[in-house]
C-alpha cells in the first residue's frame, strides 16, 4: 500500500522507500519506478528531486554512510580502550547491517563505482576515516591498519550476511547474540595482530 508523505518531503520519502525496497529485494530489485509506487507518487515525480537512478542510489547510500558513521561513534563512545572501541564498532556495523540490511555493498553499490556526487563521497570518506582513526590507534603503521580494517569489516559484515541469510537460524542466534559474537571475534584479530606487529 502507498506510503503518505508530508507536502515538501518528497526527497526524504523517497530515500525511505528506497531503504525499504533495497532491505527487501536487494539492489536488483531497486528501481525509481518501484520506489515511486511505495511513496504513493507518479513516476516522473522523483525526478524533480533526483536526474536519474543513480543520483537518487547515491542519495540512499550517503544516507547508510552517514547513519552508520554515527551508529559507530555512538558505540565508540561507551568504550576507552582502543581495543574495545575498534571492536565495538565493527559489532555496531554488524548490528547496523542487521536491522537495516544495508551496509558497505549498499554505500560503495557497483553502480557507484565511478560516482560523481560528492556528497556521497563526502559521506564515504567521513565512515571510512573513522574506521581508519581506530584503527591507527591500535596499529603500528598504515598499511598495518588497512589491512586491520579491511578484516575486520569483512567479518562484521560475514556476521551480518550469515545472520540475514539464515545460516545462523540452525543454531538458534538471536541477533543481539551474533553481535556479541562479531565483537568477540573483532577483539581476538586486533589482539593477534597486534601481537604479530609487535614480533615482526
């Protein structure tokens, strides 16, 4: 059924039932003409807020990065160890991705990859940044923490998929666990890496 909007929010609305479409069918299901249905509008309507399919996906994956990037400072900011921060924010991006199912495939979507909006990159670089600044503060140089990050958001994210995708649901997971376990698991590879750098 087609979602009502207050006159002059279009824009927002637009961006919530792409979310919403994206959490349900993928970004191949993700369309402007869907999108246009579940806001209750024609079809030519967003296009008097976005020039094409792309402009409103770039809107929609700024919107992931920068609530992501604030989900992350909010869980950093309960911790002072850097140890415990960088893990609790790859947990935040596991529960992030849960709820939303939305995450990195959505803010660096294939169809983004030579994006001209710079408020998407914009939003991109502040998550990214973030992630890096944790990093450095655990790790002895920049490749080190590159190479941190990546891990560990590839595993956030592993925790995210498996959980969406049911693997876990034979082993009785509730979400809230398989945070846990996505922080647990953060803290052993920043433990051990920074036990490998400390022996190199």
């Amino acid at each position: 059924m087609p979602r009502q909007y207050h006159h002059g929010r279009l824009r927002s609305a637009l961006i919530s039932g792409s979310l919403e479409l994206i959490a349900e069918q993928g970004l191949r299901g993700f369309s402007v003409a869907e999108v246009a249905r579940r806001v209750g509008v024609s079809t030519a309507a967003p296009y008097r807020h976005f020039a094409d399919r792309d402009s409103l996906l770039a809107a929609v994956a700024g919107t992931v990065a920068d609530e992501l990037s604030e989900r992350v400072r909010l869980a950093v900011s309960r911790h002072t160890d850097p140890i415990d921060q960088l893990a609790a924010a790859a947990g935040s991006y596991t529960e992030f991705t849960i709820e939303s199912r939305a995450g990195l495939h959505v803010i660096f979507a294939p169809d983004l990859r030579n994006s001209r909006h710079e408020d998407l990159h914009q939003s991109r670089r502040g998550l990214m940044d973030g992630f890096l600044e944790l990093a450095f503060a655990v790790a002895p140089d920049a490749h080190a923490a590159l190479e941190l990050m990546e891990q560990l958001l590839a595993q956030a994210h592993g925790y995210a998929t498996f959980h969406l995708d049911g693997v876990f649901v034979q082993h009785g997971y509730s979400a809230e666990l398989v945070v846990h376990k996505s922080v647990e698991a953060a803290r052993i590879v920043i433990i051990e890496h920074r036990q490998r750098d400390a022996r190199a």
